[in-house]
C-alpha cells in the first residue's frame, strides 16, 4: 500500500490516520453532486466547526435574554470576552498568557506594534520584510516609514530568493543582517510565507537580529494552528496573526497580538 498512488490506497490510508477523527468536526463545502470537496483553502478561510452554530446561538439567546446586561452577566460576558482566549492563544503561540490579546485586526495590530517598536535613529531606520509580502503588510509598513518622514523607496528593505529559488534561505537573512544590520531599525518576517509554505526558525531571525540591534517581528497569519510555536522561548518582540485561517474562526474573528514582557505595556 505505502507505494500505491491509487483512490483506494488513500482511502486506506485515511482509515489508520489518527487524526481522521477531526474531519467530523467540520463542515466541508460539496461539489454539484454532493460529494465532499477535497479543501486546500485553509490558508485563506479556514472550515466552518460544527459547534460553531450552536455556540453562536447561546450568544444571541443570551442577548434575547440579558440585553445590555449581557455585557458583564452573560455566561461568557461580552467586555472581557478577549480573556476567555488568552489561554488558548498562549498555548498555540508559545507566549505567556500575560504577553498575549485577542483585539482589533491583524493590520490594525500590525499598526499598534510598529508604531510601538519602530523608532528610526539617524542611520538606523529601515524596515526589512520579504519580497512579495502579504500586501496589507507592505501598505502598513510603507505608511508608518512615511509617518516618520522617511522614504518607503529606500527605508524598506525586501528580501527576494535567488535568482531561479522559489524561497529565502534562513542563511540569506543572516547576510542580509550581516550586510545592512547597521541600517536596519525592526524585521518584520512570516512565520510561515503564504505563497510558498515556508515555514522559519523564528528563534534564528530573532537570534540574527538582536545580534545587529535589531528589533524582531513576525506576521503569524499562516502559521499559528499550522505550525508548532514558541514566540518567548524565541524571544520575538512581537507578533501578529488572524484567526481565520487555520484556527477556523471564520470571518470576522478576532486576532491575536504578543509583545515581550516589559517590552511595552497595554491597557
């Protein structure tokens, strides 16, 4: 079987997945004669969870029933509804529970953590990010070297592969740093690309940029549920991410930001 490419090996080989369990979970979109889809879009929007709707339904019966008071009396009060995530949250990036808050949008986060960490000083005042970057990313990052008086055409640094490579070697961040560190204020890198599926050693990047008195930040949109996280351990700055897409929050849903403890504070 294990060499076998055929629809029955694969469907033997789904019946020993361990995790085959889960497919029961979600709501799978079906094709016209409805037959299950086979779902390659969890980067984009993640499936719907069964338990989502009735879920969704104890929210609006506690509207029905509470009203405004909902706001501290529900059975999951409305105000301090980003609590009942922080431990979640934790758990799936590797950061303190103290380090972490479901708020906003990813952008709008994104916003508050470069207007928080990127602090250009004389010659130290670019920004380096990927070649080919989420392109909400780019705009934010673009618009906060401009609120600072600065060029985006010269203060931003992209990082393209080599010539005829389809990714960036961790090997070329650390030249790049090696090459420019001096110049560079804040790197703000995936933990996972969304074109290719890269996925980075967070800890190397923080590694090479505080090596060259860089400030370190990664947009987890693609990798937090996808990829096994440890931001404190690595010692991020911060980080941002969606959950969307492989957390299945659908759309809507609140993200996710981390700052390192005693980094900056947040009311």
């Amino acid at each position: 079987m294990s060499g076998e490419s055929t629809l029955e090996a694969a469907r033997a080989r789904d019946a020993l997945d361990p995790l085959r369990g889960f497919r029961e979970r979600f709501a799978l979109p079906r094709d016209a004669h409805g037959e299950p889809l086979i779902y390659l879009c969890g980067h984009s929007l993640g499936l719907l969870p069964l338990a989502a709707r009735e879920l969704v339904i104890e929210e609006l019966d506690e509207w029905a029933r509470l009203g405004v008071q909902g706001h501290e009396h529900a059975r999951r009060p409305w105000v301090p509804y980003h609590e009942n995530l922080t431990a979640a949250l934790a758990a799936l990036s590797g950061a303190h529970p103290s380090e972490v808050v479901a708020m906003n949008s990813l952008t709008v986060n994104l916003h508050l953590m470069l207007a928080s960490f990127y602090r250009p000083t004389g010659r130290r005042s670019r920004i380096l990010m990927e070649a080919g970057a989420f392109s909400s990313d780019r705009h934010a990052v673009a618009s906060q070297i401009a609120w600072h008086g600065l060029d985006p055409a010269t203060a931003l640094l992209e990082l393209a592969p080599r010539a005829g490579e389809d990714t960036v070697p961790e090997e070329a961040i650390d030249a790049c740093l090696r090459e420019h560190g001096e110049e560079i204020a804040l790197v703000l890198w995936p933990g996972v690309q969304f074109r290719t599926g890269q996925a980075f050693d967070l800890a190397r990047i923080v590694r090479a940029a505080h090596r060259h008195g860089c400030i370190a930040g990664f947009d987890l949109a693609h990798a937090i549920g996808n990829t096994p996280l440890a931001l404190h351990e690595a010692g991020a700055d911060f980080a941002v991410w969606c959950s969307y897409k492989y957390l299945n929050g659908g759309p809507g849903a609140r993200p996710g930001r981390t700052s390192r403890c005693g980094a900056v504070t947040s009311t």
